[in-house]
C-alpha cells in the first residue's frame, strides 16, 4: 500500500475535488476565485476536468484552493 502522510489530496480524485469545490462555491464563485474559461464560459465537470489534467499551472491552483477552503 502507497501511503502518503505528508499529502492532503491523496486519494482525492481531480473529479471530486473539482465536484466539492461546485458544490461549495457554485460556477460563478469558482470563475471568479480561479479565472479559467472552463469555468466561466459553458461550464461542465467533463469539460474542466479535460482543462485541468492538461494545464498544470490552473490544476495547482484549483488544487490549492480545495486546500484552502476544507482543510484550513
């Protein structure tokens, strides 16, 4: 077994980070805390997880805004 101590997000997927954080701030909140067009523009689960796997720079961010919000 892979245990991780030191890391808060293991065993959290991308996917349900990503539902918690809309069900937490709602869409609008969320385009506006993290300013992606995935979020602003047409949002979907599907449609942001595919921006957030390939764009490192915005997964950290939304990454650290879970964080930030439920484990602080």
């Amino acid at each position: 077994m892979n245990h991780q101590p030191n890391n808060p997000l293991h065993g959290i997927t991308l996917q349900r980070l990503l539902e918690e954080l809309v069900d937490h701030y709602g869409w609008e909140e969320l385009g506006r805390i993290v300013n992606v067009r995935c979020f602003n523009n047409e949002p979907s689960i599907k449609s942001s997880l595919k921006f957030l796997r390939r764009t490192e720079w915005a997964r950290k961010e939304v990454e650290q805004l879970y964080l930030d919000t439920f484990f602080i």
